[in-house]
C-alpha cells in the first residue's frame, strides 16, 4: 500500500481519500480513527451508512457480530464492542453488561429486575438488561 501525505495551506479543509478494492474490518478502522468520535460506520443490506452516535440507542454483541440498534433500525458493525465503545465512551453511552453497551441519554426508566440485575426501558419502548455487575456504575452515572 501506498501512503502519500501532502502538507496544505492553514486556510485549505483537510481531506482523506482513501482508494481500495474492498472495505476491509481495517479500512473500517481507520475511518473511524480519522473521522470525528461523533459517527459510526455501519452496513445495512450491503450498504455502509456514517450514523452520527446521537442516534444510537445501544450496540450489542451476538456471536461475535456487533450490532448498533437505532430507534427503529438495526445495523451491523465491523467494530468489536470493545472498539465501539472506544469511539462512544466519550458519549452519554455505558456498558452495562459483558455484550452491551448503551446510551443513558435514551434512558426512559429503570427498574429491578431480580437477582441484583435492573431493566432499563428505552425512549423506543426496547428494554435491556444491566447486569449486576455494571449497576453500580449506572448508579455512579445517574447519582443515586
């Protein structure tokens, strides 16, 4: 691979183009790197959309997949949690179990759910569980 850098005038706008044969889970990576931490890039039907994280309400992983769910579509990553979670944890986002994260600004309520685990209902009526193991750094988050 090729990398040219050319330095420009302090009044021109920065720009990256990036020319490859295929969207790889690295050419993935590093635009999210060069890109603000306000968007994701995620892929619906075999087409890649930039989703600003003001929109997502939680990123799950299932079988080894990440999954973004906005109010009422579902994408999938090329992110592992853990490097989605990079890019939202300067957000309102928290996780809240070992395959969860989720954005608390979304949060409608919270509730108990038993054997020391809560339920948090969404603005879009979803409800995710926040094991026992995270409920106190919603707690921290939220001041109770």
């Amino acid at each position: 691979m090729k990398i040219i850098i050319e330095n420009i005038a302090p009044d021109e706008e920065e720009t990256c183009i990036l020319r490859v044969r295929s969207l790889t889970d690295n050419t993935v990576k590093a635009v999210n790197l060069l890109k603000c931490p306000d968007s994701l890039t995620v892929f619906s039907d075999g087409e890649s959309f930039i989703l600003d994280t003001k929109e997502v309400y939680y990123a799950e992983s299932v079988d080894l997949k990440t999954f973004i769910y906005t109010k009422e579509k579902v994408y999938q990553s090329r992110l592992k949690l853990y490097e989605a979670e990079e890019i939202l944890s300067s957000g309102d986002f928290l996780r809240i179990s070992k395959q969860t994260l989720v954005n608390v600004s979304k949060i409608k309520s919270v509730s108990p759910a038993g054997g020391g685990r809560f339920i948090a209902e969404l603005d879009n009526k979803e409800k995710v569980i926040i094991s026992r193991s995270y409920v106190s750094s919603l707690k921290r988050r939220f001041g109770i």
